[in-house]
C-alpha cells in the first residue's frame, strides 16, 4: 500500500492503534528496542538503588554520587560522543556507545563483585572520618562511604547513564532522525508502550530472583547468585538491541516508504562543529534553553522527592532482599500504569489537547503528588496514633507506601507525557541541533537536573550537620519553587515549537 492511498482509522482503531499494516516493518522493531533498552533501565536502576541504599553508605550517599560521579561522568561522556559524532557513522557511533555497558555489567557480577572485599578502600575511609569533626562526619557520611564502597560507586554511575545515554540520547535521538512529526504523534505512545510493558516483565524478573535469594543454601551468597541472574539478563539484552539497531539499518530504513532522507530535513549543507562551538550553541540558542529547562527542572523534582523516599524504604527494608522484591512489585505497578495511561491518555490528549497542554500534565502531578508526601512525612509522627489504631501499621510503613504512590505517579507522568513531549520537540530542528544539541540538553542538562537536586540536598546535609529527615522541611519550598519555574518554560517554548514546526512544514513543501 503506498503513502498515497492510506485510509482513514476509525475511531475505536485511531483511539487504540493508529498504525497501518504495511507500518509494522518499522513499529514493531522500534517498540522491540525501547522494549529491550527499558528493560535494562529498570534492572539497573534497581539494582543499583538496592546496593548502595542497603550498603553502609545508604541513601545519603546518593545526593553525592550524582553530583560527584554522574555529572562529570556525563560531561566527559558529552565531550566524547561529540568528537565521535564527526568522525563516525551514526551505526558506528551507536555500537561503540553500547560497548562499554555490555562490558562492564557483564563483568561486574563474575569479577567485581566476588572480590569486593579486597577492592574497598577501607583505610583511606575510616582515616578521613578519624580527621574530620563529628558534624562533618555526619554530613558527609554518604561522600565518605561511597568512596570506600567505590565499586558500587561505579556500578550506579553507569547504571544512571544508562537511562540518559542508551534511553533518552540513543533510542530517541533514532527515533527522532527517522520518524515525521504527524507519524510521531501515532506511533511515539506506541514505542513508550513497549517501555512500559518492559518494566512489567522486569519487575516480575527482579521479585522472581529476590525470591531464589530467599531459598539459598545458608553458606551461599545470595545476592551474588541474585546478581549472576540480573547481569545476565542485562548483556543478552544488549546484545539483542544491537541486533535489532543493525536489523532496522539494513532492512527498514533503506525502504524510502519508512524514512527519506529528503523529507525529514531540508538540504543544507552538513556543517561540522567543534566540541566548544557545540556547547556555546546551546547556551545562545533561547528554543535549547528551554528544553534544557524542562529537563532540569523534572530531574531536580524528582530526585529531591526520590531520595527521601529511598531513606524511608531502607528503614523499613534494611535487607537486600527485601529492598529488591519490593522494589521489583514497584517496577511493575509502575509500567501496568503508565502503560494505561498511554493506551488511554498520552496519544489522545497530544491529538487533542496539543503539545502544551501534554507538557503541562507532569509538573502539576509532581506538585500535587509531591505536596502530598512532604506532608505526610512531616506529619508522621502527629499521625502515630491514627496509623497504628486505625489502619494498624507503623508511620514509616505508610510513609513508606504514600511515597511509592508519589513515584509511580511521577514516573508514569514523566514516561507517557514528558518524556514523548520532549522529544517531540527535536523534531522540527534541523539535523545538527538534534545531533549536538540533543546530546547537550539529554545527557548534561538531565544529569545536571539531577545533579542540581543532589547539590541542594549534601549542601544542606553539610550545613545543617544532620541526615535526609532533618533537611525534608526545606527541600518541601524549594520543590514548590522548582515546579513553578518548569511551567513557565513550558508555556514559553509551546510557542517556539509550534513556529519552528510551521517553518519545516513549509520548507518541507
């Protein structure tokens, strides 16, 4: 069937599953991808979180894992894939970036983490807290820590540029040089399905392993046979998405019916920038400010909700075990809701409601959601006596429960509206913008979103010498604050997006 006699979708099909026949060829290997990519994420997100939160180290090292560790992770990480975004293919680019995560995970189960007695720098920590004053030792207990657990350091640094470098820069950064702005607005829902069903399977995969730790043999490491599963499970899943990239490669996009390199931008000339000149173009280009806004603005929402949850939930799960079954059941409320809201919610309201008002949906669900937590936690202990008379559980558990609510409805906002609402407006931009703006606003302006969130929180730690519960009260406002600024930026690019996408349309014409 050719472009020219495509029929109308009914309305129960346009509502449910806007996609052609013929289209399949394309859908159903990009849905397979972001499949196989979320599929990890939520792995190693996970796993991550359950070994530093139950190490010794616990949540407060967080906060300055991301700002010391992911954020020039991320810097240096930007420098490199833009010097080899000029010398390599975007399929070359794309394989060399997957490789060092296949590696690493693949070894850190078999290698790592066998031998991370002798691999901890426990002299040089127990030195540094002998000098300190005692204020500082609480304060900085996290940094502290998470030196001397400096495996797992790394293990959650790679872990988080994961979701920035494979998810948001990889995934979409194709997705965006290979699909029309009214074809996104079918199939982009569509992909974040296969996301979402992923974090289904994979939180069924992490309860399902927590439970094989349960039943090892008393002089058996549980948690490495635990690991030895989930690092499993994470290489074949590079492996498949390699596949699937080179697959889509040979056999989709040299079928003009599916991607013509000719409609999607208009001919110039390919200019080269040098790593400086890619830099200085994001900060004096106003339409990549304000992505870069709308990226900061949710990661520091959500890491200072996050974190004190976290806090929360190691308390009442100081196993490893526990921390991970919960964890995996959270993974798969998680996607069973977003997946909802992106059968029933995400594509409908970008057809009908607009990119604006999409975009505006996840920071108000942050700021109601998140208003709600600080709240209860704050409150706990007034609300002692009705927690264990009336619904006869502890504050902490239910402080516990009303925070995985916040999360889940954040993070099913942030997958089903944020995340296809940002990328929509990549479109529009011409082929450069989306190569090295992309991956400034993607990877640097997310992990500094993020990194920001965890600058706020260790400098309250040190200021206030204390722990996550006694700096909660401020991080409250400055949530309030946050959210604020987000909804400005999004009200100021809806305009920019909405000429930059008549401006392509004409010259598409």
């Amino acid at each position: 069937m050719t472009k020219e006699t495509k029929p109308e979708f009914s309305k129960l099909r346009a509502f449910i599953w806007p996609v052609h026949a013929y289209e399949l060829k394309k859908v159903l290997p990009m849905f397979l991808l972001f499949f196989c990519i979320s599929f990890n994420y939520t792995i190693l997100r996970d796993t991550k979180d359950t070994l530093v939160a139950t190490s010794k180290a616990g949540a407060e090292a967080i906060p300055f894992l991301k700002f010391w560790g992911v954020m020039p992770a991320a810097v240096i990480f930007m420098l490199i894939y833009s010097k080899l975004s000029n010398t390599l293919s975007k399929p070359a680019l794309f394989y060399t970036t997957m490789m060092p995560f296949l590696i690493f995970f693949s070894l850190f189960s078999t290698l790592v983490y066998p031998n991370l007695d002798a691999l901890r720098f426990d002299s040089f920590a127990n030195g540094v807290n002998a000098l300190l004053p005692e204020h500082l030792v609480t304060g900085l207990h996290g940094l502290i820590e998470s030196v001397r657990m400096w495996p797992y350091s790394i293990f959650y640094i790679l872990s988080e540029l994961w979701g920035s470098v494979v998810l948001s820069l990889l995934f979409w950064g194709f997705a965006n040089e290979i699909t029309k702005v009214a074809e996104a607005k079918r199939v982009y829902a569509i992909f974040s399905m296969g996301a979402n069903l992923a974090l289904i399977f994979s939180g069924g995969a992490i309860r399902y392993v927590s439970m094989l730790r349960k039943e090892a043999a008393v002089n058996i490491d549980a948690w490495q046979v635990s690991l030895n599963y989930l690092m499993g499970m994470a290489a074949v899943a590079c492996l498949v998405i390699i596949g699937l990239y080179w697959w889509l490669n040979k056999y989709v996009l040299t079928d003009t019916r599916f991607y013509d390199p000719s409609e999607m931008q208009p001919k110039k000339k390919k200019l080269k920038m040098s790593i400086g000149d890619s830099i200085k173009f994001l900060v004096t280009s106003p339409y990549m400010l304000l992505l870069a806004a709308l990226v900061i603005c949710y990661g520091i929402s959500i890491n200072i909700v996050e974190v004190t949850w976290k806090k929360h939930l190691a308390l009442e799960f100081p196993n490893p075990n526990d921390y991970s079954a919960f964890m995996g059941r959270f993974s798969q409320i998680t996607g069973i809701t977003t997946f909802l809201m992106l059968l029933l919610v995400s594509g409908n309201l970008l057809r009908r409601k607009g990119w604006g008002f999409t975009a505006l949906v996840t920071p108000i669900v942050l700021l109601i959601t998140g208003a709600g937590f600080f709240f209860f936690v704050l409150g706990k202990e007034a609300l002692e006596p009705f927690c264990a008379n009336v619904l006869s559980a502890t504050p902490l558990w239910i402080a516990v429960l009303f925070g995985a609510a916040q999360n889940i409805m954040s993070k099913s906002s942030k997958y089903a509206l944020f995340d296809p609402t940002k990328e929509m407006a990549y479109i529009p931009l011409d082929s450069e913008s989306k190569v090295k703006g992309k991956a400034a606003v993607d990877v640097v302006g997310a992990r500094l979103g993020k990194s920001g969130g965890s600058l706020i929180q260790q400098m309250l730690l040190i200021l206030l010498g204390t722990n996550l519960f006694g700096i909660t009260p401020y991080l409250g406002g400055i949530l309030l604050a946050i959210i604020i600024v987000w909804v400005i930026a999004v009200k100021k690019l809806e305009k920019r997006f909405s000429a930059k996408q008549a401006e392509k349309e004409q010259a598409s014409a």
